[in-house]
C-alpha cells in the first residue's frame, strides 16, 4: 500500500493520510484539516456554538429517531443518571432557569403548540399526581381513547382535527381515577366547561346553557 500524504489546512504540516478523517464528500476521501486540528477546532466550535448545535440536533429527524432508539433502550438508566446529575448541579441548574427564563418560556410554548396531546398527556399525569389519584393512564390509550371516538369530542361531537384534551369523566378532584376507563377525548372548550363538574351536574349545566 501506498503511503500518501497530505498538507493540513489549518495547521498547514504535512502528515500521513491516516492523520486525517475520512470523509466521502471530499476528493482523496478525507478532510482537509488533520485529526488533531479537527478535535482542536472542533472543541473549540462546538462551545462556541452549543445553541445552534443543540437546535440542529433538536431538529435533524434522523440524530431526533436515533436518539429516541437509544432513550428507550436505556430508558432506566438515562432517568437513574438525570437524577444524579441534577442533584449535583441543581443550583446551576436553577440558576441557567432564572437567567434564560424568557427563552424557555418561549421554547415550551412552542413545544406545547406542536405537541398538544402529548402535553395534555403530562398535564393530565401532572394534575393526577398532585391529586394523589389511583390509575396509571398511558399516552396510547388516549390515543385508543381518541381513535373509538373517531376523532369527535365526547361531549359536543365536534370534529376535533386531532386537536384535543384528555377528559376525566369524574374530575380528580372529585375523587375520580387517572386510568383509561374515567377518562374521554374532548375539544378544549368542552373540557373547559366541564371543569370539575360530574357528568350529571354537566348535563344540566347544557341545558341551561343551551349547547354550543
Ligand atoms: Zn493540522
Ligand atoms: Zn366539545
């Protein structure tokens, strides 16, 4: 085999084609910059640049699927080492919280707006915690909940354009479960209405009302 060598543009040395990183979209099949200044300048990049980065990440379909893989695979120990993790830098953490407060709000808006069900998922969960409610309701039997309902609000029959809320037919706060047989697909007006109410108190509260 050939020993071939190569000017490294950046450090401009010449060095042993082995030095430099493949790479298929070059002409010789490797970098132009050597190992060494690509680890340099990568570093060096990466910090300076850890926003953009973490939003192409956050945003490239193919890293978010393999990501999710491996999540899963090793959900466990992923939540085992957050845990940790917060707990040494919980003040940091608080303290990146207070500083980029308008940011993230921004952020969770946006992700709330893309991923309604979802959150309506963990807030559901969130407000079943609190109430100390029985039941271990899953993000797919809302969405089996949704599919028998046919994509129609429980309450009204508006179509609801897979835009919806997780309903809990006896409120939490009345002492109802967190599972899938106290829970309907409703539209977010309906599910505003009916707030705390029982269904019965509901019905009445319609008929008043009138419907809508
Ligand atoms: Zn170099
Ligand atoms: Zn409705």
């Amino acid at each position: 085999m050939i020993n071939l060598f190569k000017i490294c543009y950046k450090c401009k040395k010449e060095k042993s084609i082995n030095e430099f990183y493949k790479h298929k979209g070059m002409n010789d099949g490797h970098l132009n910059i050597c190992k060494e200044c690509k680890r340099k300048y990568g570093r060096k990049y990466s910090k300076n640049n850890r926003d953009k980065i973490n939003e192409y990440r956050r945003n490239n379909p193919k890293i978010k699927l393999l990501r999710k893989n491996e999540h899963l695979r090793n959900k466990d120990r992923y939540i085992e080492r957050a845990k940790e993790r917060y707990k040494k830098n919980k003040k940091k953490y608080i303290e990146y919280r207070i500083k980029n407060k308008e940011k993230i709000a921004i952020r969770t808006k946006i992700w709330f707006k893309k991923n309604h069900i979802k959150a309506s998922y963990y807030s559901s969960k969130r407000r079943a915690l609190v109430r100390n409610a029985t039941g271990n309701l899953t993000y797919r039997e809302i969405i089996r909940q949704h599919n028998i309902q046919e994509d129609r609000c429980y309450y009204c029959g508006k179509r609801l354009n897979n835009h919806y809320d997780v309903d809990h037919i006896i409120p939490l706060s009345r002492g109802g479960n967190h599972s899938c047989g106290n829970i309907v697909i409703a539209c977010e007006t309906c599910n505003e209405r009916k707030s705390n109410k029982l269904l019965i108190e509901f019905k009445i509260y319609k008929r008043l009302w009138g419907t809508f």
